[in-house]
C-alpha cells in the first residue's frame, strides 16, 4: 500500500557525538517501516561547522541537496554542493558531508535496505 507523510512529522535522531560526527541530524522517512523492500530514504540536517563522519562502506549511496550549502568531501576531493546538487558515493569510497555555511544543510539520502547504519 501507498504511504504518504509529510517529513517534519517524523522525529529525528541526534547524531552528534563530538568527535566524528557534529551537528547532524537524521530522520529515516522511508524505510523497513514503512515496507520498503529494497532501499531506506533518510534526510540528514547538519547546522553550521557540523559533519557526518569521515567513512567508508561497501554500500552506494546517492543524495540530492534540498537546503543550504556546503561541502563533499570524496577521495577526489573536497566539492562544494547547493540545492539541486546530486551526489553519488560508490561503495568503498571515503565520503564526509560538511556545513561550513550559517544556514543548516539538508539533503536526502538513499540507501540499499540492509545496509542501515547504526
């Protein structure tokens, strides 16, 4: 069956814990849940001089900036992403996502099912 929700309507998860991640927020809004078979969408808001961490898995993932700006940092270098920027992180690629701007960055997230983060 469809399932239609308006994101500010799931509660998120601080994710900060001071030394490999700051300022970061999560909300998973589509996911196992929800009976989503294959991937989990989450939605990830870092305030000014947050980060997530600096990573690596043998999982792709793909997100698309909706808010704010700031910076990728991938094993071919720092790119700075805006609204409507797409990123794709092929797996095993050490990845970090950073504001280094006044305004939160929020942007999507796309994961396959079972790959989950704790």
């Amino acid at each position: 069956m469809a399932y239609v929700a308006h994101y500010s309507d799931v509660p998120q998860q601080d994710l900060h814990n001071g030394d490999t991640i700051r300022f970061t927020k999560k909300r998973v809004l589509i996911g196992e849940k929800e009976g989503a078979p294959n991937f989990i969408m989450r939605y990830f808001t870092i305030e000014k001089n947050g980060f997530t961490p600096l990573h690596k898995h043998p999982w792709e993932h793909e997100s698309f900036v909706l808010k704010g700006e700031g910076i990728v940092q991938t094993e071919g270098g720092e790119k700075k992403i805006k609204p409507g920027d797409f990123i794709y992180i092929p797996p095993n690629e050490l990845h970090q996502f950073k504001n280094v701007e006044e305004e939160p960055l929020e942007f999507l997230c796309i994961i396959p099912m079972q790959k989950e983060e704790k």
